[in-house]
C-alpha cells in the first residue's frame, strides 16, 4: 500500500478516546419506593443545564430528564443547587423498567456530558415489609465539620451488633469505629448514632444503618448525605429533634449582608419548591419567627410539636424578589416515657438524645434499601480491555506509517 495511501487510512479511522476508569455504584430500591442521588459538578457548569441521563455509555446515554424540562413530581425530578455546585436527582415511584445504568451529566454546547467518572446501576425489588429500623432520608453536613446521625430500632434488636453501611465501599458495613467514624449504642433508648467527623465531599452519598445478621438482620431505608462547602451564607443545625406535645426552637444564623432581608421557615423535601409556612415580619400563631440583629440569628419556634409536624425544612432569607438564600434543616418528633429531672434537662438537638425513645415516627417516605455494591463487572473490564488494546494499536500502525511516509520522502530527496 503506498505510504501517503496507509496514512489517509489511519485518518479517517475513528479516534479511540482514551478509556477512563468507570467507578460503578449499585442502587438497591423497592418497587414503588424512591431514591435520590447528589450529582456534583465543577465551576464552569454552574450555569449549564443538567441532566440525569440513562444508558451504558455516558457518552451516549439518553437524558431522563433535564433541570430546565417542568417538573414532573411524581417520576424524576432535578433540583440545582449552584452555591454547592451539587444538583439532585430524585426518582419516585421506581418501576422495574426503571433498572440499568445512569450518569451525572450537563449540556455543553448542545452535548451531554458527563460530570463524574461515576456509573449508576439501578435494580428494583419487589417492596418489602417495612422496618423498625428508621433514619433520615436525606441530611447535610459541611466540609471540615461533623455530624451525628441516629439510627432508631426496635425493643428485639436490643442486643444485636449494629452497624453503620455505605454504598460504594467494600464491605459496605462496618460495626468498627474508625479515625474519623464512631457507633455509639443506647440501648436503654433503642437508638444508635454514627458520628462522622472532618467531612469531605466524599462522604455525600447513599448510607443506610443495619441491624443483627441472618435471619434477625433488619436495614433501614436509603440516607442520602450531602456535604458541602463552609462557606454558607445561612446555616443550622444539621438536625433537630422534638418531644411530642412539646415546643421546638431552631436556631438559624446569617450573614451580616442578610440583616435587613425577610427571613422565613420553607417546608418541604426539595429547594426550589417548599411552602413559605412563616416569615419574620408576618403574624405569629402556632409557627413564630423572631429575629435578633446583634447576634444574626432568626429564631423559628413551632409550638405543640405533633407526628403531622415531621418534615423536611428550610431556614431561609428573602435575598432578592428572585433568589433565596436557604438552610436545610430535617426535624423528628418522638415518643417519650417519663424520665430524670436531669434527663429532661438535656437538650433535643442532634448531639444529645436524653430522652427513652419508646417509638419514633416514620423518619422515611418511599426511601429506598441500599443493600450492597457491586464490582466492576467482568463484561465491563473485557470491553476497556478490548478498547485499550484497540487503541495501543492504533497507536502502533500510525506510528509505523508516519515512519514509513518519513524513509519515503528522504528516498525521493535524495
């Protein structure tokens, strides 16, 4: 073949892309059920749509939805939150249809594009009984700091290992505590609590708490931990408790820019669509927000705590007529029996639970069961083999024409 010939050859091949390491992570949820999953993203798509994206190949995946499609409630929804540079997909009444593989991406110049090295695989089972073990379904910590997470069981896992679980390690659950990782047991209150310390980015994820083994084994529905950046222009407790009947004040600061803007209590799971339920300069009843300038804090105090009270919320400050500046803020109403003067002096945030907690309410709406992670797959390491090997010779043969056109040319110069 004459060189200029195997070099037109070798240019009209298509280009085999370097192949990149694909982390795949397993998601386990019930028919039915719901999950939701933090896409994080860099700087320069802080403005870019985004996309939740399903096929096997992320780059030629098929959007399922995107963040500037309408919202459909009741399927998957985006919800983008560009001070943290994290969007959430939440995907509700899962099917089986819904199993496979999805990706993290955002359009750039009308192409979808990855943001993550990071696969997705969705599997559905069919829904089971429901648990005694219960926990948050979504929390968020802040990068450096900690947080403590409890995990609610029943009188039979009294004396039963518990263990704390995330998908994405192996193995997923450890009853161990480690150098920035401790599980504390209360019996006496039927609660267990993961403290997780110095917070990085790659602690957000799906976590679940896990009980006994074998046949005694229980696990709780999904946990979704977010963690972001320190700098918050609002912030709050990571979350708050309350005794049934009781008061609840949760304290929620600002920065000094907000002093003279609305402040408000939102209700609801997601960001951009919770109910404004109570503002500082609007009429007070069971709901009450105060506000101290000197020290920038607002004060929201719910009265006569009930299990209809149980929701997500958010501390939020009228910033402008068209962006609002917001701290999350998940709240549990408890039972409690009759306990020391000393114990009912104890306070009811998340670094002390002194009260028994005899039956907690539903802490979970439609979670999913995180239950294991997968390896990557022996069809998914044959074909980055094959690619790779494909493309070493690729390289190979257009170095050997570049040489070959090379001694040419030399020939005919001399």
């Amino acid at each position: 073949m004459p060189p200029l010939l195997l070099l037109f050859v070798f240019m009209v091949l298509p280009a085999i892309v370097p192949v990149r390491s694909i982390r795949q992570t397993t998601l386990s949820g019930s028919v039915g059920g719901s999950i939701s999953i933090p896409c994080f993203y860099s700087r320069e798509h802080k403005d870019s749509v985004k996309s939740w994206c399903k096929g096997s190949h992320g780059s030629s995946c098929s959007p399922v939805t995107r963040s500037d499609s309408s919202p459909d409630k009741t399927t998957v929804s985006i919800t983008d939150d560009p001070h943290n540079l994290v969007f959430i997909v939440t995907m509700r009444n899962l099917q089986l249809s819904d199993e496979g593989s999805y990706w993290c991406s955002v359009v750039a110049n009308f192409i979808h594009k990855t943001v993550s090295d990071e696969e997705y695989m969705l599997t559905t089972t069919a829904k089971e009984r429901s648990s005694n073990l219960k926990t948050f379904s979504y929390l968020r910590g802040q990068t450096g700091g900690s947080i403590t997470i409890p995990c609610f069981y029943g009188q039979e896992h009294k004396n039963h290992v518990k263990y704390w679980c995330k998908s994405g390690n192996k193995p997923p659950c450890t009853s161990t505590t480690k150098a920035t990782q401790t599980i504390t047991d209360d019996p006496d209150n039927l609660v267990f609590r993961v403290t997780m310390t110095n917070l990085q980015q790659s602690n957000s994820g799906n976590y679940w708490c896990s009980v006994g083994e074998g046949n005694t084994k229980e696990t709780s529905d999904n946990l979704i931990l977010l963690v972001t950046p320190t700098a918050q222009s609002v912030w709050t407790e990571s979350w708050v408790s309350a005794r049934r009947g009781g008061p609840l004040t949760i304290l929620c600061h600002y920065d000094e820019t907000y002093k003279d803007k609305t402040k408000y209590l939102c209700r609801g799971y997601e960001r951009d669509s919770c109910s404004r339920i109570r503002q500082s300069d609007g009429e007070q009843s069971k709901v009450s927000v105060s506000v101290d300038r000197d020290q920038m804090v607002f004060n929201v105090t719910i009265s006569d705590m009930q299990e209809k009270d149980f929701d997500y919320y958010w501390c939020a400050v009228e910033a402008s007529a068209a962006q609002n500046d917001r701290a999350f803020v998940p709240l549990i109403v408890r039972e409690v029996t009759p306990v020391s003067t000393k114990q009912q002096t104890e306070r009811t945030h998340h670094t002390t639970l002194g009260t028994t907690v005899s039956s907690p309410f539903p802490l979970t709406s439609n979670s999913t069961r995180q239950n294991t992670t997968n390896s990557i797959l022996g069809g998914r390491a044959l074909h980055i083999t094959l690619h790779t090997a494909v493309g070493l010779v690729y390289f190979i043969c257009t170095i050997v024409a570049v040489m070959t056109i090379w001694s040419y040319c030399r020939q005919k110069g001399q």
